[in-house]
C-alpha cells in the first residue's frame, strides 16, 4: 500500500507542475500576442476605405 501513495503523490506533483507551466507560457504567449496585435494592425484612415471611396 505504501506504493501506491508513492505514485499517487508523484502524478499529482507532475499535474500541478504541468498546470503551472501552461499557466506561465499561457501568460508570456498573451503578452506576445498583444505585443503583435498593437504593431501589426494599425487602424487604418477613414479615406482609405473603400466604402467611402467614390466608384
């Protein structure tokens, strides 16, 4: 029986590192996304727009 708290005890230690680090790169990826989000897609003028453009 004391095996089997052994191996209970070391799944459950691997889950929570496992949960930790997809917290941590889940955090760093939205940090980065937001970083690409604001440089990459620039509001663009009003005049540009084709809907405003006349044919």
């Amino acid at each position: 029986m004391d095996a089997n708290w052994y191996i209970i005890v070391g799944i459950v230690l691997l889950g929570i590192v496992l949960i930790v680090f997809l917290i941590i790169k889940n955090h760093k990826d939205q940090k980065d996304l937001e970083t690409f989000l604001n440089n990459e897609f620039e509001i663009e003028d009003k005049e540009e727009d084709e809907v405003n453009n006349p044919v």
